[in-house]
C-alpha cells in the first residue's frame, strides 16, 4: 500500500506540474495577446501618424501651389509694369520729339522774323535814302528798293 500511496502522491504531484505547467502557458499565452494588443494598438497610432503626415503633406502643397500661383501672378504684374514703363518712355521719346519739333519751328519762325525786320530795315533804309535824293529811282519815280539806285 505505500506503494499505492507513493504512486499516488507522484501522480497528485505530476497533476499539479501539469497545472502549474498550463497556468504558466496560459499566463504566456495571455502575455502574448496583450504583446498582440500593444502591436496592434501601435500599427492603429502609426497608421493615425501617418495619415496626419500625408495631410500635412497635402497642405504643404497646396500652400506650395498657392505660392507658385502667387509668384505667377507677380511676374504678370512685373510684366505689365514693364510694359507700362515702356509706354511711357515712348510717349517721352514722342514728347521730346514734338519738343524738338516745336522748337525748329520756333528757329524758323525767328529766323523768318530776322529776314523780315532786314528786309524792313532794308525798305526804311531805302526811303531814307530816297528822301535825301528825291531825283534818283527806277524810270524817273524817286522809288527804288535799292538805296544805291
């Protein structure tokens, strides 16, 4: 019988292995659910860190393209500045022109104005003269346009 009892006490204590054997294994399989939960709960914030930086990305490039649609904008009011700038330097050259113009009218109107005061000093000159010599002049008259007539 103590034989019996002996064999039985290594069975109760093979059992209990055993269960201490599947409590450990649970206890690891537990752990390993839990490792799963942690994996799976930081692929679910990479995946949210992700889709804030695609996003962000979003929004950098729409800023981006705002940007290059603004810089178009300027180089197209750089342009028309320029083009404006250079009216108004035609209209300048054309002014200036007109200036030039206007004032080789003015020489030629100064210059008819000393031919006519020359020949006017000339005419007065002549009946001056004429006035001091009443007999001389074309054909008898006592008129000449020449003083030396």
């Amino acid at each position: 019988m103590h034989t019996l009892v002996a064999g039985l006490h290594t069975l109760v204590a093979g059992l209990h292995t055993l269960v201490v054997g599947l409590h450990t294994l649970f206890a690891g399989l537990h752990t390993l659910v839990v490792g799963l939960h942690t994996l799976v709960a930081g692929l679910h914030t990479l995946v949210a860190g992700l889709h804030v930086l695609v996003a962000g990305l979003h929004i950098l490039f729409a800023g981006l393209r705002t940007l290059v649609a603004g810089l178009h904008t300027l180089v197209a009011g750089l342009r028309t500045l320029v083009a404006g700038l250079h009216t108004l330097v035609v209209g300048l050259h054309t002014l200036v022109a007109g200036l030039h113009t206007l004032v080789a009218g003015l020489h030629t109107l100064v210059a008819g104005l000393h031919t006519l005061v020359a020949g006017m000093h000339t005419l007065v000159a002549g009946f001056l003269d004429r006035s001091q010599y009443p007999v001389t002049g074309h054909l008898g008259t006592g008129f000449s346009w020449f003083p030396c007539v």
